[in-house]
C-alpha cells in the first residue's frame, strides 16, 4: 500500500500532532505489512522538491508543495491542506490519504483518513476563535464528513464527533494512543539525583506537567494546593513544569501569578520546559502526579506518569476516566475541596500510593503504539477496499 500523510506538524514534534505524526509513521514502518509512506510537507526556501528522511525504525519518501504566489500564514497552512495535498496525493497516485489531525480536504479525491483527537472548538467556548477561525472549523468540519473513515483518540470523543459533526458510529474508528516507550520507571540514583540538581528539587514534590490554557485547570490545582498547604503540616512542594505564557490573560492565565496572590511563592517550583529526555526521572521521582484537566481527547500526561510507576491525581472529566481505568484516582475537576483532600490522603498514605502505582503500571501496559499502528492499518485498508 502506498499512503500519503499530511506532514505539516512534522518539524513541530512539541505539538501534540507533531508527536503522533512521527509516533504513527515509526510504527506503520516497523510493521511487517506496512505501508510505502510518502510524507508531504509544506515547501520551505532551503527544502528541495523530495527527499529521504530518515526516521527510527526505517526511511520515509518527503515530497515538499509549494503554493503559486505568495501567502501569509495562515493561508497557506490553507492551501497546503485543502489544495496541495489532496491534489499532490492524486498526482503520486497513493492508495489512502491520511490527515493527522482536524483538517481534511473538502475536496479529496480517492480514500481519505482523517484523525480527529478532540472537537475542543465545538465544545468549549473559549476556544472558538474569531469568525474566520470559526469558518476554518466549519470547513473541516464539513471535510471530515466526506472522509472515507475518521480515526478518534477515545470513546469520549468518539460520542463527541457523531453528536456534533453528525458522521455515522460506523465510520468512526477508535484507536487509542500510548505512552511513548522512554517512559518507564527510573531507578538510577545517579540519573535521578542529576535530574534534581538540574531543576533544583529538593524533598517530595507533586507534579503538574502539561498545558496553561484555561482547560488544563491551573487555577484549581493552585486553590487546592494552597488549601493543602493551609490546613496540614505536609512539606511537599508543588512542581509545575512546561514554558509559561509570555503575558497574562483569560484564555492562558500565568499560575506565578495566581501563586503570588495566594502566598504560595515559597512553595511552587516553576521549573519551565522539560525536554522528553528529562521526563522519565522528573515522572518517577515525584510524589504524586496530579492532572485536573476541565477536557481531554486523550490525555498522554496522566499515562506518561502511570508508565513510570507515579500515583496520579486526574479529572473525571472527558476521555480521562476512561484512559486511567482503576490506575489513578479520579476527583471533579471543579472541586478545589475534594482534590485538596485527595492530594492530602495520598501524600500521607504511601501503601496506597505503591498500590495506586502497581496498578497504573498495569493499566499503561494495556496501550501500545505497535497496537495503535495496526488498529491504524487496518482502517487505511478498509478504507481502500470502500473505495
């Protein structure tokens, strides 16, 4: 089978659409029946037209498009999706079109596949942008509808995509994510021990890893902390790691601030980004991992810390109950209250913790991405065989 991929997050591997993209074509290659791929990616003035890239488990063929004047932005990330790839796909006569994330061409010739992670735009206000945006998420909206087969991250969003963009159950196809395989408990003292002096961490600490847009719900995790911090002796400190927005406002609200106006300076640690290689040990290391997200497609962080052996704290909201299984505690997301109680029996009951660990382990062991790379394969055939 020769498959084409919508490569436009490929150089952006901090992105979510990033990650899976290389995550997807690694594993699709080191199948014994995977495809020939060809990834087309936006031109840029130093790309030639094609070109090899090499990749973990094996090669891929690289097409760069090019637009016919010249386009801010915006536009062309339009064009590119809506025009170049579809069109370059029929000229490289690939069998399955595969757009990685919410942005499949309206007018797709032959099968395409589209992955939708999440429908946050439709859901969520504060994500719906400006009337143009708006437009763009009507139209691939309206693209999605006419693929051939559209892939989801969870059951939560599998309801998500029928009930709003109104496509047929049997069209969209669950295939859950994974944990990337780095993620595993460390034990190395000496790995551990250079993480902490690299972030300067001393003593217990719970963990916050992930976004600062309002979803992610910082401003509960910084309520409850401080309520844990008023009402016990408990010494731990609360780490918050990813890079910080540049400026405050009420879409990304800057938690040094919120710290500052609850007198918790002295007790949040804002170690900024985290490069992947760092993550294991930080995981591992920390007391609890606590995630109150408001919605989820998925949801990696929680999973990433469950592979490394780390109790975790996270939302019964969206597709995280159904992610975490038995392996992580699950509170309401709006209840600064109840998480604060939780983060509280957790951080002074450590049989409990080894045991919420064991069995977050257990439940990361049941995602792979060798498991999502064939449940992929097989949609790309049915899709072919639907013409």
């Amino acid at each position: 089978m020769r498959l084409g991929i919508n490569g436009f997050f490929w150089n952006q591997e901090t992105t979510g659409s990033g990650q899976y993209t290389h995550q997807l074509v690694d594993e699709l290659l080191a199948l014994p029946d995977g495809p020939e791929c060809v990834l087309f990616r936006p031109h840029c003035k130093r790309a030639p037209t094609s070109t090899i890239a090499s990749t973990r488990k094996g090669k891929v063929e690289e097409r760069f498009l090019s637009w016919p004047a010249p386009l801010g932005e915006n536009l062309a990330k339009l064009w590119f999706e809506q025009v170049s790839f579809p069109q370059a796909c029929l000229e490289q006569k690939v069998d399955v079109a595969h757009v990685p994330y919410f942005a499949a061409p309206f007018q797709a010739r032959g099968s395409t596949v589209v992955t939708v992670h999440d429908l946050i735009p439709l859901i969520l206000p504060a994500y719906r942008g400006s009337i143009l945006v708006r437009w763009y998420t009507r139209l691939v909206a309206a693209g999605a509808r006419r693929a051939q087969a559209v892939i989801t991250d969870s059951l939560s969003s599998k309801r998500d995509i029928t009930t709003l963009l109104e496509i047929p159950a049997a069209r969209v196809h669950v295939v859950h994510l994974a944990a990337n395989e780095i993620f595993r408990p460390v034990r190395d003292f000496q790995a551990l021990a250079a993480m902490r002096q690299k972030y300067d961490l001393e003593g217990e600490y719970v963990l916050y890893l992930g976004g600062f847009d309002h979803r992610k719900n910082l401003k509960m995790l910084l309520l409850a902390f401080a309520a844990l911090v008023d009402d016990s002796s408990l010494k731990a400190r609360l780490v918050i790691a990813g890079p910080l927005p540049d400026r405050e406002s009420s879409f990304l609200p800057d938690p040094r601030a919120m710290a500052q106006r609850w007198d918790l300076k002295d007790r949040v640690s804002f170690i900024g980004w985290v490069p992947d290689e760092d993550k294991p040990a930080l995981y591992s290391e920390a007391t609890l991992f606590v995630f109150p997200s408001l919605y989820e497609g998925f949801g990696l962080p929680p999973l990433e810390a469950m592979s490394c052996g780390t109790a975790v704290i996270t939302s019964n909201r969206g597709s995280l109950p159904e992610v975490v299984g038995d392996g992580a505690m699950l509170v309401d997301p709006q209840d600064a209250d109840g998480l604060a109680r939780a983060m509280n029996a957790l951080l002074r009951d450590e049989v409990q913790r080894k045991e919420l660990s064991a069995k977050g382990m257990e439940r990361a062991r049941v995602f792979s991405w060798k498991k999502t790379a064939t449940q992929t394969m097989e949609i790309y055939k049915s899709a072919v065989a639907a013409g």
